[in-house]
C-alpha cells in the first residue's frame, strides 16, 4: 500500500548527523547583542547573521518599535488588502521608492514571498525566464509557479547569457532574474555586462533580487543597482528586510503599472496576513538611520578589510569577496560539521552550507559581518580561525578550491590588502 508518509520514515539524513552529535542546524540562542550572542549559557561571536549593519539592536530602532505596538498592537490580523494595511506600511512605500530610486514600491510579509508572488504572477506559460543557476530558492519557486519555460544560465557568465538569449523568438516575452549579491558566496552580480547584453534584446526585461545588496553596497546602501550606477536600467529590484534592515518583509520596487499588476495578482501578497507594524516600523528607523550616519557603510567596509587582510595574513582559503559575506572553503560535509561545532566550543557562531545549497563535497563555511561588531571580537574570530585552520586542512596550500568558485568578483583588488 503507498503511503504520503513513507519517505519521511525512509529519510535518514537528519537523523544520522544529530546521532553523530554533529547536526549544526536550529540552535537555540537565549539573548543577544546583535554581534555576540549566548548559547548554551557561554557568549559567542556571532558571524553567522546577515545583520550586517547591526541594526537589530540600535536603541532608536527598537524604540520605534516599541512605539509601533503601543499604537497598533502585535499583529495586522490580515491581509493588506483588506484589513491589515496601515500608515505605516504606506509610508515605507514611499520612503522606499525614494531609497531605491523607482516610482513605486510594494510591501509584502516577506522577501520568499515577494519572489513568489512577482516572478508567478508576472511571467505564465508561453513565456520564458532566464536564471542564473546560483539563484536564491525564492526565485526558483517564483520560476516554478508561473508555469514560465525557465532556461539556466550559467552562474554570473553574461556570455552564456547572451548566448541562450540568441536562441530565444524575438516574438517570445522574456524576464531576467538575477540576485544581486549572491548569498552563498558573497559576489557581485556582474550587472554593467549583464545590462550590455539586455540592450540587445529589446523584448527582455531584468528582475533584480537584492537581498543582499541593500544596506550594503551603493553610496546610501540603495544596493548593487545603484552601486553601479544602473537603477534605470534595472526594470525591477526587489528586497528584504530580513537583512541589513533588521527586521523581517520584503519589497518590490518599479514601473508604477506593473507594481500595481502585482498588487492585485500576487496570491502570496493578497492571501498572507500584512508584515507586523512593529517591523516596519523598524525598517522605517532603519532608513533614517541610513541616511543619517552614512559611516556605518564605512564602518561595515572596515570591519570587511580587517577580516579579509586577517584571514589572507593566515592563509586561509576564503572566496573573495568585497560584501560582508566571506565564504571559506571546506569540502567535506561532515568536516564542515565537524568546523562548526568546534569554532561553537572555540566562542564563534557560524553556519554550514552544504548540498544541496552547494554541489556536494563542495561544502562552505558562510561567515558574515556586522558595521558593530567590535575590534576584539574580529581579533578573537581571526585568532580562532588562525588555530583550528591548520588541523581541518582549510588553508590556501592545504586545499584547491574549485575554479567556478574563485573566478568571481573580477573587480577585487587584492593588493590593496596587502
Ligand atoms: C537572495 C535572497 N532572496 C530572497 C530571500 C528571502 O528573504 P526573506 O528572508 O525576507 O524571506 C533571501 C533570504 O535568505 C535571500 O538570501
């Protein structure tokens, strides 16, 4: 007899690592600072988050919070459409197409749902989307729901892109989805050549998701767009409020019609229940935050060059990078468990990523850093990493690492580490 049942009872894989001892996944943290945490009653470094401006737990910010549940309560009980919508939401609306530099901006409970709602209600069958293959799983569910024929290209390789888009009717409607900073390895889309290559085909349009982008890179944090100098030329850009925004929501941001479009097509916009007034509440101070003291970008830099200048002087096989995303080389799953759980026991919280995020025996170590993180706790993560980087074979002439993985990020300089 077939039961719906039967593969969760042949499903050995969890079960296995947590009998090991070594399973790194749900760690029950009990308070924070933003960069260090408490587990397990000790305090760790946390370079495992993407707070990467370390707003969480800005006083200000969580004052306004605060605020936003004494005049509205916990929760919106419902749908923007219909009862769940308030000032506050349309305030970060327009606030947010002025940051980003579109007409219009809509917000939904999440930034999985924003790529879920837009890529599925923008894109049907018949139609065709390109994705890079190192898309975030938000982009491919939003692929899989439109019903789209979606073509892979392959990952940041604008030839490859031109090349698939060559192959493709001039009569068919296509859409671009693209991540901006790629969030497994920290690497910058390589737009100006991608937006070269979209010139050429005038039935194309380009959907940006910067997750990880915004908050980051730009003059005011706007995200990769603007740190190129290309937000016109992006016809979308979407992002999330789960990062650098400390909080928890996404965007979607463009042409007032289509933003509209979405807005009354969007199943996981109009059927989910509207973001909590004191989260965007808190994305609200964050903006102000951000225009305010544009030295926290330059401290978020400072706090990347010393890690970056720390890990090269140990040798230590980490893919280049020029967000906060510094992603090391392991290989082996069950060594990069291993890792993890020592750098816990050595005062130091990261986060695997192992397949299928990555190719198997491609594992990664993902760390990640905040604008608030002190001197001493990057001298402490530099000093661990110094220690244990030997024994776990994870230095640069321990270890090839892949060659897809180091041919990224054409525009970094070295050198001036040095
Ligand atoms: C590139 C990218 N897009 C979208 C998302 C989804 O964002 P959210 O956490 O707001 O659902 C994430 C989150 O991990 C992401 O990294």
């Amino acid at each position: 007899m077939a039961d719906i049942f039967q593969k969760c009872l042949d499903f050995p894989d969890a079960k296995f690592v947590k009998a090991s001892g070594l399973y790194p996944f749900f760690k029950p943290i009990a308070s924070s600072s933003g960069s260090t945490v408490h587990y397990n009653g000790k305090p760790v470094v946390m370079i495992g988050s993407n707070n990467y401006l370390g707003l969480t737990h800005d006083k200000r910010v969580m004052q306004k919070a605060k605020e936003a549940i004494e005049n509205f309560g916990t929760g919106c009980t419902g749908s923007r459409f219909l009862n769940g919508n308030t000032v506050l939401h349309d305030d970060l609306e327009q606030k947010l197409s002025r940051f980003i530099g579109k007409e219009e901006t809509l917000v939904f409970p999440t930034g999985f749902l924003t790529n879920l709602g837009t890529i599925g209600c923008l894109a049907g069958p018949g139609d065709i989307i390109l994705s890079d293959t190192e898309n975030h799983a938000s982009i491919i569910e939003g692929c899989r729901l439109s019903k789209a024929t979606v073509i892979t290209y392959r990952h940041n390789d604008m030839k490859d892109l031109e090349a698939r888009l060559k192959e493709i009717p001039s009569d068919k409607a296509c859409l671009i989805v693209t991540d901006g900073v790629f969030s497994m390895t920290g690497e910058i889309l390589n737009l100006p050549e991608l937006i070269k290559v979209k010139k050429r085909f005038p039935q194309v349009r380009l959907f940006l998701d910067d997750a990880h982008g915004l908050g980051v890179l730009g003059k005011k944090g706007e995200g990769t767009a603007g740190h190129f100098g290309l937000t016109k030329e992006v016809d979308l850009i979407m992002g999330t409020f789960s990062k650098s925004f400390a909080s928890i929501g996404g965007f979607l941001a463009g042409p007032p019609d289509v933003v509209d479009y979405v807005r009354h097509k969007a199943r996981s916009f109009m059927f989910s229940a509207a973001m909590p007034p004191a989260s965007v509440a808190t994305v609200l101070a964050c903006l102000e935050i951000l225009e305010a003291e544009p030295e926290r970008l330059a401290k978020l830099k400072e706090n990347i060059a010393i890690i970056l200048k720390g890990f090269k002087k140990i040798g230590l096989a980490f893919l280049p990078s020029e967000t906060p995303i510094i992603s090391i080389f392991v290989g082996d799953e069950g060594k990069a468990f291993q890792l993890v759980k020592d750098l816990f026991e050595n005062g130091i919280f990261t986060t695997p990523v192992c397949y299928p995020a990555v190719p198997f025996g491609q594992a990664l170590l993902r760390t990640s850093y905040m604008a608030t993180h002190t001197q001493a706790e990057l001298n402490k993560v530099i000093e661990v990493f110094a220690r244990l980087a030997p024994q776990y074979g994870i230095l640069q002439n321990q270890v090839v690492i892949p060659k897809e993985l180091i041919q990224q990020t054409a525009t970094y300089n070295f050198a001036a580490l040095a």
